[in-house]
C-alpha cells in the first residue's frame, strides 16, 4: 500500500512541473528600464540626448489588465540639476502618466522555457489632457520558472508633441532646457515580469 502512494506520487511529480504556472505577472523594478533618446530642435542645431526611466513598476491583474504608472523619481531628469526648488521633491513622487493595456496571463502562463511570443499590446496614456493609444508589438520570452523577459519586438518610439502637450512632462523638458523637440522620440524597452 505504501509503495503504491509513493508510485504515485512520484507520478504527480511530473505531471505537476509541466502545468502552466498561474500567477500574478508584475515588473522586477531592479530589471526594468526604458531609454529614450529626445533630439532638442530648439538650439543652433538638433542636438541629441539620451535619458532612462528605470525601477519601472506595474503588474498584470488577474483579467488581464497591465497597468505601467510613471513616476518623475524614475526618470534620470533630477540628477542632471545642482539645486532644485522644494517644489520638485513633491513632483518628483507625481504620477506623470499611467499607460495601460490588456494582456491575458494565460499568455504567459502557457510559454515554456525558452519559449517566445509576440503580443501586440495597445497602450493607452491616462495622464492630463491625454488621451492616446499606441499599438506596440512586444516580445515575452520565459526565462524561468517564475521569470519572462519583455523587450519590443521592432524599432519603438515615442510621439513626441504627445509628450509636450502633457503639462507635467512639458514642464519638466522645459525645466531642462528642451522648448522644441522632434517628434520622432526612440524608446529602448528591457523589462523582466516574475511572480512571487
């Protein structure tokens, strides 16, 4: 009797290892990071810069909802000023804006490692006065157990004179010297989802 609970047993093992794992899917904060490269039109000449958003943070809900918010603290924009007014500290914790998609789990759940799929994602901006959606293909690729990887899976960017006509963000190009910027805005996305 006892041989034949741990046959079977050691029959579920297996069995249990090749189900698709379901899980809450969010962003390893330490992992995950954004560059953009914003070309300043208003100088002498166009003039290039590259910034970073790092420690990005979101998840995807159980239905499916992925919610990415977007903080000014996450950006690189403060370490470039010596001296900033006591105002910045209270918009540097500001949600500038939240993009949001649908993404169903199960996607994820069901990749092997190793595996890949390509997702198109539309993402909707919630932030003042915004109100866009953008179509961006993604790559999911599962890394391990509890980890896949998210980069884009063709050439990104970002629509330029959308970042400008958000108040938050125009406030803080101008702070840093950007009044006119080109409105092809490349976007270098490295991310990893994992589940606890």
């Amino acid at each position: 009797m006892r041989r034949r609970a741990v046959k079977a047993l050691f029959a579920v093992i297996p069995l249990m290892l090749t189900l698709p794992v379901q899980a809450d899917w969010q962003l390893d904060p330490g992992q995950s990071r954004v560059q953009a490269t914003i070309t300043q039109l208003d100088g002498a000449s166009p003039q290039t810069h590259h910034h970073e958003v790092r420690d990005l943070q979101g998840d995807i809900s159980p239905d499916g909802t992925l919610r990415l918010p977007l903080k000014l603290s996450q950006t690189d924009l403060l370490s470039r000023f010596n001296d900033l007014p006591p105002w910045a500290g209270l918009l540097a914790n500001t949600t500038l804006v939240t993009l949001t998609a649908q993404m169903p789990p199960e996607r994820l759940d069901a990749l092997d490692i190793g595996e890949s799929l390509v997702e198109t994602l539309t993402f909707r901006v919630q932030a003042d006065a915004v109100n866009q959606q953008e179509a961006v293909p993604l790559r999911f690729t599962r890394e391990g157990v509890n980890q896949v990887r998210v980069t884009h899976a063709e050439p990104l960017a970002m629509d330029g004179k959308a970042l400008m006509s958000n108040s938050t963000v125009r406030t803080v190009l101008s702070m840093l010297g950007y009044q006119q910027i080109d409105e092809h805005v490349p976007v270098t996305l490295n991310a990893l989802l994992i589940n606890r």
